[in-house]
C-alpha cells in the first residue's frame, strides 16, 4: 500500500512533558484521513511536525515516501495547509489576496479563479477580505492552500467557529478533494460527528498517544447495536442461549444479543420461546461513535 503520511515513534518533548509519544501515523493515498482527539491531546504539535515547523524530539516522519529531514522543500512543494486561523489581508480583495500567495507558490495564474470556483467564493473574488464571514474567510484558507495543486492537503480543525451551514460547505468540499483532484486530506478535529461524515480513516489520539487507527468503517462496527432482551429468568436464558451457540452477554437486568442482522433477532427470540421463557421487553440499544470515542479516550486516561 502506498502510504502519503508515514510516521515512525514520532515524539516530541517540552521540557519532561511529552506533547506525542511514539506515534504511528499510516495515511494511505487518496483518503481522508479524520485526525481526532481532545483539544490538547498532541493533534497541533503532530501537525506542526508533518510540516516541517517543529522538529521531532525522536522518531521520522515520511511524506510521499521521502524523509522530512532530508527534503524539507522538495516535500513541501507539494503539501497545502490550513494550520489554526488563515492569514490574509483584510484590505485586500479574496483575488489580491490570492495574487499574493500565487506570486510566493510560483503557480500559474489562472489557478486563482479554478480555485475560488471550487471554494464556491468567486462570485465575491472582487470583494475585500474585511467584510467576509468567518466561513468564508476558512474558505478562501482553503484556496489559497489549493493553489500550486498540492497531493496532500493538511487541515487543522477547519470547522471551528463556522455555523452550521458554513459545516456543511466546508465538509462538502472536503469530501469532493480526493474524488476529483486525487489529493489526500489529513483533517484535525475533537467533533467525532464531524469525522464521522468526512473521513473514510480515523486515527484517535490522547495524550499524545494514538489509541486507534483503522478504517471509519471497523469504527463504525464497534458502534454497532446490540439487542436487550429482558426475559422471566435472565441467566438461564443466557445459558440456554450459549449452549446453542448465540452470542450473547449477561447484563444486570437483561441479555445482551450481539447480531449481525434482524433474522437473528427473530431466531434468538424464536429459540427462546420454544425453550418455555417468558419475553418481557426486547429493545436496541445503539453506541454512538461518540460515546465509544469517549470510553477510548477515558481509559486512556485512567491508565
């Protein structure tokens, strides 16, 4: 597999805090990988150091293949950022603004215009930076990130502070990058909800560890439901249950069914029946990935 992001033990310390600790970051080409953690928990630094702007206390980091310590400006030429609030101009119209960038990334001009047609701000590309809103300013960040065609775009919490509808473009544009442009996005943020519905990786990191890497999918099946059924007499039925070879835990007050489908459910409370219990409730009970993000992180930290 070819990997665009690679990191090996990547640490970094201040002082005896370790800020990240041995982390082992693996972005496969043409993913959006969803960087997720508290606010606090090492996603910054781990940026900074991707980009060569901070450099590791120990351990590589690896970009398109190549070590960053050895080629820092050949890497870089095709890496766009967006790292906490945009710079601009605010005197200066979003074109101008764009001019400027253009001038320092040696891309061709008629980049500008392709790029604020696909942030969706070249109807106002003659207005000043000023007067825009906060999501447009994130955008116009983007842009000006997307100029010289970058393979990898690297976003540190691109979200915050946009209202809702601003979300929605952003995610909108995000999930358009690597279908159309073949780029892989590494997106930084502490809302699971909001990786949820970007990222196809998610690699989940506290206190500068990284406590999960797999695909939003395997995510999502660790979320997936189980079925309650509350029953006359909870253990006999549960032993019955693992007797015929159903999967299932004992709860206080009930059973926990884990299935893969509803024909399950049916042949569980089918099985059941048959075997003389009396059913008094079955219900599902679905972990939002979420919740699951906040057990990772608290067991973490109880450690």
């Amino acid at each position: 597999m070819e990997y665009i992001v690679e990191t090996k033990n990547l640490t970094k310390s201040f002082g005896k805090e370790k800020a990240v600790s041995n982390l082992e970051m693996k972005i496969p080409k043409g993913e959006i990988y969803g960087f997720l953690g508290p606010n606090g928990a090492g996603k910054t630094t781990t940026i900074r150091m991707l980009l060569g702007l901070m450099r590791p206390t120990s351990g590589s980091v690896q970009l398109f293949g190549k070590d960053m310590k050895n080629n820092r400006i050949d890497i870089l030429k095709n890496v766009g950022s967006l790292v906490e609030n945009p710079s601009y101009y605010p005197h200066l119209t979003a074109k101008e603004n764009l001019e400027a960038s253009r001038k320092i990334l040696h891309a061709p001009k008629e980049r500008i215009d392709e790029v604020l047609k696909l942030v969706r701000l070249h109807g106002v590309r003659n207005k000043k930076v000023k007067g825009f809103s906060l999501g447009m300013k994130q955008r116009l960040g983007i842009a000006a990130a997307m100029l010289h065609q970058p393979e990898l775009l690297i976003l540190d919490e691109p979200t915050n502070g946009l209202d809702p509808s601003g979300i929605i473009e952003m995610r909108e544009l995000i999930q358009s990058l690597p279908k159309e442009y073949g780029m892989t996005v590494l997106i930084s943020s502490h809302l699971l909800s909001e990786i949820d519905q970007m990222a196809t990786r998610v690699g989940v990191v506290t206190k500068g560890k990284m406590i999960f890497q797999d695909s939003i999918e395997t995510m999502r099946k660790i979320a997936q439901a189980s079925i309650q059924i509350k029953v006359n007499d909870n253990e006999a039925a549960w032993r019955s249950m693992l007797a015929n070879g159903q999967k299932a835990d004992l709860g206080e007050e009930h059973i926990n069914l884990q299935v893969e489908d509803d024909e399950q459910v049916a042949a569980s409370i089918d099985y059941l029946v048959q075997q003389g219990f009396s059913i008094y409730r079955v219900q599902e009970e679905t972990r939002s990935l979420e919740n699951i993000f906040l057990e990772m992180t608290k067991e973490e930290h109880a450690e």
